[in-house]
C-alpha cells in the first residue's frame, strides 16, 4: 500500500486521532517521530490549524493512500499522534493500514539517517 504526501486540505479536514489502533511497537515507533524529523524527510509540514492554546503547535503531514485513506503524523502537546479518516470498508482491517502506513514512515525516516550519514561520513 503506497501513500503519497498530500497539502490538499479536504483530506486533512476532519480527521481524528488513530493512534489506539497501533500495536505495542508501533506505538513506541511513533513516539521517536519529531516534527523536525518529519520536516528533514518529508520538508515542511501543513501548519494551517495551528491552535497553541490546545496543543496544537507543530505541522501536520498528511498521506493519501488507496481507496481515498488518509493517515498523517501530527502533534498534540508536542506529542505524536496518528491522525487519518476513511479506514472503515477497506479491503484490510483499519489496524492492518494504520500498522503499513507507519512502517512506510519509518521506513523513509531510516533511508533519510542512512543517506545522512552516508554524505556526512558517520559523524
């Protein structure tokens, strides 16, 4: 399942919070995330909701995957979260996309640090 890196703000309208749908490992993943990873990576987030008083102080990025789901990484009270809509009558089950989803993330956040260290020589 590919997702694509979307700024289109009807897909990032009305989306929740999906972390409980992580497994254990996920969940400890995703707490390793950093908007300033996520900035490194993907460059700059969608900052257009942006409410401190509420804890929301960090960009968000949002993917868009098949079937018209949308999963992003945001931050609450600096920390991260698991945001999407439209995991419901999928072909997998909402956890299954959510767990692919993230390994996709981590993923691209690796190859980022193995290319880093790469050019900067380990340092």
């Amino acid at each position: 399942m590919q997702f694509q890196l979307t700024f289109d703000r009807k897909d990032s309208n009305m989306t929740s919070n999906k972390s409980h749908l992580l497994s254990e490992a996920y969940e400890e993943e995703i707490r390793s995330i950093t908007p300033e990873i996520m900035n490194q990576v993907f460059g700059p987030g969608d900052d257009t909701y942006w409410d401190p008083e509420r804890g929301y102080d960090s960009p968000e990025w949002y993917f868009k995957g098949p079937g018209g789901v949308i999963l992003g990484i945001g931050f609450r009270w600096g920390v991260p979260r698991l945001r999407g809509k439209n995991l419901i009558n999928q072909c997998l089950t909402p956890e299954d996309i959510c767990s692919m989803f993230l390994s996709q993330v981590i993923y691209s956040i690796e190859l980022d640090q193995e290319d880093l260290e790469a050019n900067t020589g380990g340092e």
